[in-house]
C-alpha cells in the first residue's frame, strides 16, 4: 500500500524513485481529472428527459442513461446485447440499417404503447452510434386533435353550405 511518500533512496536510484514519484502523482491527477469529467457527464445526463443510449460498431448496446430505462425499458442485463434485441419494432430495424440517420423515426415505446418515441440516430467515433428517443406523446396528441378538428369543422361547414347553394340554384333558376 502507497503512504504517497517517495522512499529514501541516494544517487541514481534517488533520481529515478523521485522521477517515478512525480509520474505517479500527475498520473493520479490526471486519472482524478478523467474521473470528474465521466461523473459530471453522468449528473449531466441523467438530468435529461430523452433517453441516450450509445452502441457500439457491432450494434451492441454499450451505455444509457437514466430515461432510457423508463422510456425504452433498457436493463443492466441488455449492456453487450443487440440494439435490435430491445427494440424490435421492424421500421426501427430498417431504419436503423438502412444507415441513413438524416430523419427521425416516430414509434410507440417499447414500454408504452401510450407514449410516442421520435428516435434520432447519429454516427461517432469508429462506427458507433448514439440513439436518442424523446417522448413526442404531446405532440402526436395535439396534431391528432387539429386533425380531428379540421376534419369535424369542415363537415359541419359542408352542411350549411350545401343548403346555401341549394337556395342559391334556386333561386338562379327562377330568372
């Protein structure tokens, strides 16, 4: 066990424990720095509501964060296993092999079939990718009821403008 003292040492065997010494410490410095940055990243990402899942050249889910689980339904048992193994929808398996990540793709969660997942997939690095799905169940509701509402106001129009006309080719009838 290191008591973080150098040992005594004289002459070339000094230098070089002294040497070894000063590495050893910038070496823990730079691990302890390495070290905030990974736990930062992870504070940073578990306060996000999209869930974030990176995978890796093989198709292999390698890390998540916190919404991945209650968005997606990933468990610890799924780190190394196939990204298509979790999410088995078929237009996700196409889109996601098609390779061509220009355009979201909006599904139901696997988890919730009354939650609506837009998924967004980038490269990085040396053939991994990150997935991204935010929850868009207001949206898809919201553009359901303009739908609706379109649909209902131009079906009540219709009525009273079919009998409007009826009145108008009656009476330009009677010319």
């Amino acid at each position: 066990e290191s008591t973080g003292i150098p040992p005594d040492g004289t002459g070339p065997w000094g230098d070089l424990l002294d040497q070894l010494d000063r590495h050893h410490k910038r070496a823990q410095t730079r691990e302890q720095k390495l070290q905030s940055v990974i736990t930062r990243f992870q504070q940073c990402t578990a306060a996000l509501f999209d869930a974030i899942v990176i995978v890796d050249k093989h198709n292999n889910v390698e890390w998540w964060n916190k919404a991945a689980v209650t968005l997606i339904g990933i468990q610890d048992r799924d780190r190394g296993k196939s990204i298509f193994n979790l999410l088995r929808d078929p237009r996700f398996i196409r889109h996601y092999q098609r390779n061509q990540f220009q355009e979201t793709l909006n599904l139901p969660s696997p988890v919730n079939s009354d939650i609506h997942l837009q998924y967004q997939v980038n490269r990085f690095g040396e053939g991994d990718r990150v997935l991204v799905a935010r929850d868009v169940t207001r949206l898809v509701k919201l553009e359901q009821t303009r739908r609706d509402f379109v649909a209902n106001a131009s079906h009540e129009l219709r009525t009273p403008l079919t009998v409007i006309r009826g009145y108008l080719e009656t009476f330009l009838e009677q010319e």
